[in-house]
C-alpha cells in the first residue's frame, strides 16, 4: 500500500500545479481591476497607479505567479486588497463553517444513498421501488436552489420544525447547531445521494445476479445475509470511487447552498472575493478547494485498493 500511494502522490502534485496555473491566470482575465475597486470611482490614474505599485500589480505576471507560489510554501497568504485582514485568517474562520456542512451532507449523501440503493434493488414491493426511483428523479431533477427554497417553506415556514438559515457554533449549542444545519446539508446531499443511490443499486442487482448467489439462495441461506456479507460488499469498490467524486460536486455545491440558507461558509468568502475582485482570497481559497479533492481521491484510490488488492498489483 505503500508503494501504491508512493506512486500516486507525483501525479497528485502535478495537478495542484497545473490547478495553481489555470487559477492565476482566469482570475487575471476577469473584467475589472482590483486597484481601480479600492481607489474609488473618482479617484485619478495616479492614484490607482500608486495603488497597483503597492499591491504589485505592475509587475510582469509570471512574477507575481512566482510570488505566490513562494508565499503559499512559505505559509503566509498576505493580506487581503479589498475584504480587510489577513487571508489566512478569513480562510480559517469560513473553513470550519463549510467543513461542517460538507461532513453532515457526506453523512446524508452515505446514509440516504445505502437506502436508496437497497431498497430499489431488494425491496419487493413495487411501489416502494417505484417511490424510491421517483425521488431519486427528482432530487437530481430539481436545482439545490429550488430544492432549497422548497425545504425552507415545508420545513421552517409550513411546520415550523426548523430554523430558515443562520448558523449555530456546534461547539457552543450541539443540539441548537443541529437543527440549524439538517436544512442546508441535506439540500446539498440529495443530488449525490441519488446518484450514489442509482450506482449501488445497479451494483447489487448484478451481485444478486451471479451464480454463486442462486446456488446459496437454493441451499437456503438467508437474503439478507446474501445482501450483507456478499452482494454489498461487491458492489462497494465503484461506490467508494464515486463518493470520493461527488465530494468535489460536495463542495462546489457549497456555495449556492451557502448563499441560500446564509451560512458563513466559504461560498459567502468567495462570492465576496469576486465581487471585489479580491485576487489573494480567490485564488488561495480555489486552490485549496483542488487541493482538498485532490486529497480526496487520492484517499479514495487508497481505500479502492483495499477493496480491491488487483488495483495494487496493477
């Protein structure tokens, strides 16, 4: 295993690499100007010059490429143009935010997805399949911000069981955080979860499909047991590689979900950044996105070859 990841991390650098790269020069191709935005629109071209200066602008582009390359090995981002502080210390105060939210929609996408791939593949009664391909339909149908909105008139404004949007610290009111944070995890976690949903299902009708099933179903072992112990387990490798990749559709999905149910996440952070065309919060707040699903599948790989040794000896 260890000469398996040995092997995968080269490639994992390059695509950070090439990540940081596309980042820095998209972000220059964006209309506006982040000097002209802090100097005010009656300000004069000397000003905005003195402005671009000292936030080095003016220089040539692979420079300042080089420079926040170094500064990234270095650990220190700088502070930020045009939001106030440093870019450190914006990242670290929406990253627990959005960290949360995207660990409680993984924990939906896992559980909601086993149901729904279960039970579409095992469940006997016809309209349970039925009502179990009609949600996932719909859930990768409907957008996050009509599926959000939906949530927040049945469960908050109809029943009232739930608060609309906000964020509670988890660490200072558990059971407060909690119901805070069922509504926006879960918009974010049913796209994927149907998916995950679809993909086990398939996986364990064709498991429940071999020879070696029939023959132990005709021996009289136990469906469930079957399902447990054989066709799950066999259906999984596939599975864990596409959990991994919907936790990058996880994050991306963040920030809309953010904006809907107004969590201080970093999908606020970036949208502000942009507005305000605030390059060193952009640029090291995507780059650590590519980074963490870089992570992750590299974390997925890993576990698919535990799952499946022949991935190794590949």
């Amino acid at each position: 295993m260890r000469s398996y990841l040995i092997r995968r991390l080269p490639s994992a650098l390059l695509v950070l690499l090439a990540a940081s790269f596309l980042i820095f020069t998209i972000l220059r191709l964006v209309p506006g100007d982040p000097a002209t935005t802090l100097a005010g629109p009656d300000a004069d071209a000397a000003t905005v010059a003195a402005i671009r200066d000292r936030l080095g602008l003016d220089a040539p582009l692979l420079s300042q490429y080089a420079h926040w390359i170094g500064s990234l090995l270095t650990g220190d981002l700088g502070p930020s143009y045009a939001i106030g502080g440093q870019t450190a210390d914006l990242i670290g105060d929406g990253l627990g935010a959005t960290t949360e939210l995207t660990v409680a929609a993984l924990l939906f996408v896992v559980l909601l997805g086993t149901a729904f791939g279960v039970l579409g593949a095992t469940s006997r009664s016809r309209w349970i399949r039925t009502a179990v391909r009609v949600t996932t339909t719909a859930a990768l149908a409907v957008p996050p911000f009509v599926s959000g909105v939906l949530l927040v008139l049945l469960f908050a404004v109809i029943l009232g069981v739930l608060p609309p949007g906000g964020r509670v610290p988890f660490l200072t009111a558990p059971d407060l955080a909690v119901q805070y944070l069922v509504l926006p995890a879960l918009c974010l976690a049913l796209p994927s979860a149907a998916v995950l949903g679809r993909y086990l299902k398939d996986g364990i009708e064709r498991g429940l499909a071999e020879d070696y099933i029939r023959t132990a179903t005709a021996a009289g072992v136990a469906p469930r047991r079957l399902l447990w112990r054989h066709a799950l387990p066999n259906a999984l490798p596939p599975v864990v590689t596409l959990l991994g990749m919907q936790v990058g559709h996880l994050l991306g999905g963040a920030v809309l979900v953010e904006a809907i149910f107004a969590w201080p996440g970093l999908g606020q952070l970036a949208e502000q950044g942009l507005q305000r065309r605030d390059y060193p919060v952009v640029q090291d707040l995507l780059l650590l996105l590519v980074a963490v699903f870089v992570l992750v599948q590299l974390l997925t790989d890993l576990v698919y070859a535990w799952l499946d040794p022949r991935i190794r000896w590949e």
